[in-house]
C-alpha cells in the first residue's frame, strides 16, 4: 500500500477544487476577472499605438528644441529615448515595465512617473467618489421620491426632477464655475483654494474638495434620478407592494426598504457607469480648481507633449473605470443571484 495515497484523498476531501470552481457565483466572478483583465490589455494597447502615432510631434522634437533643433539632435535624442525602435517593441517594452508599476522617467520633466501617478492618484479617486457620493444621495432618494409623486400627479413627478434634469444638461466645468462663483460671493468661508491631503486635516481636505465634489456629482444626480425613478415605478406597479400595502406594512419600510431593494440592480450598474463619467469630469473638474490630481496631469502632459507621463495617466484612469464597474459586477450577485446563472 502507497503510504501517501490516504492523505492525498484526504487533502483532495478537504480543499474540493472542482466543486467550489463549479459554482455558479465563482464562475461569474472568474469571467469577469478574466474580462476586465484582457480589457486592460486591449486598451493599454489602444491607448500606446493612438498617443504616439495620432498626437503630432515627439519628445524628442521638444528635448531637442533648447539644442537647436537639427535633424541630427532629433535623430540623436529620438535614439536615447528608444523611439527609433518598431513601434510593437516600444509597446512590448512599455507594457513589460508597466505591468511591474514601473512607468520610466519623464523626459521632459526628469521625475519618476510611478512618483508623480502616487502623488496624483488619491486626488483624483477621491475627487470620483466624493462625487459618486454626492449623486447618490441626491439622486436616489429624489428618484424615489419622484415615483411616488408621479404615481398622485404627473405635474408632482416633472417638478421634483426638473432641478435634476437642469444638472444633468450642465457640463462639468459650467458646474464648476457656477459654484465657484457662488461661493465667493456668498459663501467665501466654505472652499479653500489650495488642496489639503485628507491625512493631513480632514476639515480643510473637505473644504478644498466639497465644490468640485459638488460640481461633479450634481450633473451625474440627474442621470442617477432618472433611472431610480424609472425603476421604482416598474417596481411600484408589481403586486407584491399592492399586498403589502394592503396588510399594514408602513410606507417608510415598503417604499424605502423592499420597493427600493427590488429596483437596485438597474441602479448599482449605473453606479458603476456613472463612475466612469465621473472618472471623465475630473480633468476638467481639477483643472477649474487647480486640484493636483491626474486630470489636471494629463492636460499638462499634452500641453508638454510629455507621451510618456500621459500613456500611464491614460492607463490608470482606464484601469479606475474598468475596477470601479467590476466592483459592481461583483457586488451585483448580492442583489439578485439569478444574473450569475449561465
């Protein structure tokens, strides 16, 4: 008798692989895992071929610029940049070292990217989900408040949601300045010009971030408005809220626990795309309040024409978009586990 054979049964009994792979949740979540990692890929690549070949000029026509700007100085500069290699061998040889956190070193400005995408980072993240955030709670409960007062009046239902509409027709910098200027008329101690980092005071962190959180959420609200309130009254119409309503349940918990629960799922997914808008609204949000983030890095690295800084600032808002809608991917089977089935 083997002496090994008990414990590898008694291993394979104890950690069942297949079964737990087999299950449906855990397939759904591996699918989309494998998704979001090939859609990273795929638009690493887009985002490399279109900056380098679509925007015109180089670093090294920059760098060579302060040299005199000859054909040879380009030439040689193009050579210690690498950009005198195949176009697919820049992209293997970016992608390689990306994948290990390592962007290189800007040629314009001399700084390690990785350095300068850390300092950026948790500006603008926290800029998309204070504005997340701030539509949410706006948009949803007015949404639901919106269902419920179209379900009396039509006229009720069009003026609870026209503030929202009005937002949402607003472009981000439109908001922004709007806000600005309110504020310095009538509210001069609310916003702080200068950012605040949040583990340095969280009292002038949220006084440099209310306004453009504001100003980013407010125009996502009216998106989020309209579809709860859509939701809700497809929800409203169902004869389970009929019946409970006829059994004494009270309206707060109907309305706001079960009918709210039942119309989440349409919800959650556009919170997942509106994170995305959001992700889009802070470049030009950070550039109207001057906040340091990488929206306001971007436009810098295309006014630089630094292609190096602006390939990985593209890719990290890319990866943010991609993370923010698979979180609610993954949260979604907590909502209805019959999207897992398949």
């Amino acid at each position: 008798m083997n002496p090994t054979r008990p414990l590898r049964l008694k291993t394979a009994a104890l950690w069942p692989w297949k079964q737990i792979v087999n299950r449906p949740v855990i397939r759904y979540i591996l699918r989309r895992l494998v998704t979001s990692v090939l859609l990273i890929f795929a638009l690493s690549a887009v985002i490399f071929f279109s900056i380098q070949r679509i925007i015109p000029g180089t670093e090294a026509v920059i760098l060579a610029g302060s040299l005199g700007d000859s054909p040879a100085q380009v030439r040689a500069v193009e050579k210690h940049l690498g950009l005198l290699k195949p176009i697919t061998s820049q992209y293997a040889d970016w992608l390689v070292k990306a994948l290990h956190g390592n962007f290189g070193t800007s040629p314009i400005s001399g700084l390690k990217i990785s350095s300068v995408i850390a300092q950026q980072a948790p500006v603008s993240v926290e800029l998309a989900l204070s504005g997340l955030l701030i539509a949410t709670l706006l948009g949803v409960p007015v949404g639901a408040l919106a269902a419920l007062a179209g379900r009396q009046s039509p006229r009720r239902d069009i003026l609870v949601r026209l503030p929202f509409l009005i937002f949402y027709a607003l472009p981000f910098f439109v908001s922004g300045a709007i806000l600005l200027l309110l504020s310095s008329r009538f509210f001069p101690s609310i916003y702080t010009a200068a950012y605040v980092p949040i583990t340095s005071s969280l009292g002038a962190n949220l006084r440099s971030m209310i306004l453009p959180a504001i100003a980013v959420g407010l125009p996502v609200s009216g998106n989020l408005v309209q579809m709860t309130r859509a939701t809700m009254a497809e929800v409203l119409s169902q004869p389970f809220v009929t019946t409970a309503r006829g059994n004494g349940l009270a309206p707060l918990r109907l309305y706001g626990v079960y009918a709210l629960k039942a119309a989440s799922l349409p919800i959650l997914s556009l919170e997942g795309f509106s994170f995305g808008i959001l992700i889009s609204g802070v470049v030009v949000v950070e550039d109207v309040f001057s906040l340091p983030g990488i929206g306001r890095g971007l436009l810098l690295a295309i006014e630089n024409r630094d292609f190096l800084e602006l390939e990985a600032q593209v890719l990290v808002l890319v990866i943010a978009f991609i993370i923010g809608n698979l979180l609610v991917d993954l949260m979604s089977p907590l909502v209805d586990r019959r999207i897992t089935v398949g």
